[in-house]
C-alpha cells in the first residue's frame, strides 16, 4: 500500500491532527456506535474493514464516519486504541492480588491478560490479522511502547522493594514481558481451535517468571 503524505508524517510521528472528538452527547454517542461498529466488522472479516459496511451497521452515512475519524485509518485507529485502553484498565492498570508479594500479583496479571484476550474476539484480529495502514501501525506501537513503560515501572518497583533480581535491566525485562505475551497469545489464539486458556496462562507465567528471575 502506498504511503500518503499524511502516512509518511505518521511514521515520522508528526500526522496532522484528525477531526475533534464530538462535543454534544449526540455526537459521541454516534462515534461509540461507530467504533462498535468498526470493531465488529473487523472480527467477523477477519481484520478487513469497508467503510460502506461500517455505515450500514451503524446506521450511518459515509459522510457521518468521516466527520468523527480522519480517513479509514482514523477509524481502525479508534478501534485500536480502544481495545488497548480497555485492556490496561482491566489487566496491567489494576491490582490483581492487593497486599500478595509481586510473583503472586504478576502471576494473577498474567492470567488476567490471558483471560482479557480469549473472551475478546478481537484480540485474535489485534494481534495477528489486522491489515495495517501505515497511520494505524503507528498508533498501535505506541500503545505497545506505553505497555512496556508500564511494565517496566512494575519492574523497577519489585527491584526497589527487594522482590526482585537488581541485575536486570527493568526496561528490557518490561519490552520481553510484552513482547513475549504479545506473540506467545497471538499464537495460542490462532487456527479454529485455541489452546486451552488455563494452559496458555500457566505456560505463559513459567515464561515471564523465568524473566523476571523469580520462582513460577
């Protein structure tokens, strides 16, 4: 796919801002039936969108969809960006296992991402069949790169409070933990049939605390 000029100032981290988010409840409520739209489109053609079927599932003009996102990439680059929030709310955001010590709580987190990404259709679509324009690709490694800061300020709170191996650089362990969950579900969650969820958390725990240097 060629670049547009708008694509080349993406990857380049400069893309001129899209259109503003809606400002009546009217407006947003029609963007969120968008975005639902968009992402059930994408998960029942298996990571391809038109934009034509995205308006007769909401209920919308063409023209309507291009008043809340900046081309069809603005668009999937909605859908992205929502599944991505809704995942570090549910999973890398919270406390899973308030007052255990860290391999406890890292073993829940990882049994909550796993859980996360099986009972979320999308997650398939997300990780492995999503046709990327060159602005969506861009956004969705920002979302990756904010995962990994995240993990490796977790990192980094283990090693102060002494729960943690202090020789391990926390940036690099964060980018191997979400690297390593991010292809390791990818392929679980490939074919008709997928692992099974519980030997897909359990497997994917002995990984991650073989990163982090703790007992699984």
């Amino acid at each position: 796919m060629a670049f547009t000029d708008r694509a080349r100032g993406a990857a380049a981290g400069s893309a001129p801002p899209g259109p503003a988010e809606p400002k009546t409840a009217r407006g947003a409520a029609t963007r969120r039936r968008l975005i639902d739209a968009a992402r059930d489109e994408l998960v029942q053609r298996d990571g391809i969108l038109e934009i034509d079927s995205v308006a007769a599932r909401a209920d919308v003009s063409v023209g309507a969809i291009y008043r809340h996102f900046d081309l069809r990439a603005g668009l999937i680059g909605a859908v992205v960006d929502d599944f991505y929030t809704r995942y570090r709310e549910q999973t890398l955001e919270v406390n899973p296992a308030p007052g255990g010590r860290f391999p406890e709580r890292e073993r829940k987190r990882t049994e909550l991402s796993v859980a996360f990404h099986y009972r979320d259709p999308l997650a398939r679509v997300i990780l492995s069949a999503l046709h990327l324009d060159a602005e969506v690709a861009v956004k969705e490694a920002a979302q990756v790169a904010e995962m990994v800061d995240l993990a490796s300020s977790v990192m980094a709170l283990g090693q102060r409070r002494g729960e943690l191996p202090a020789d391990r650089d926390p940036r690099f362990v964060g980018a191997m933990i979400i690297g390593g969950m991010r292809q390791v579900l990818a392929v679980a969650l490939a074919g008709g049939t997928p692992m099974p969820e519980r030997d897909t958390a359990r497997r994917l725990w002995i990984l991650i605390a073989g990163i982090m240097g703790v007992d699984p």
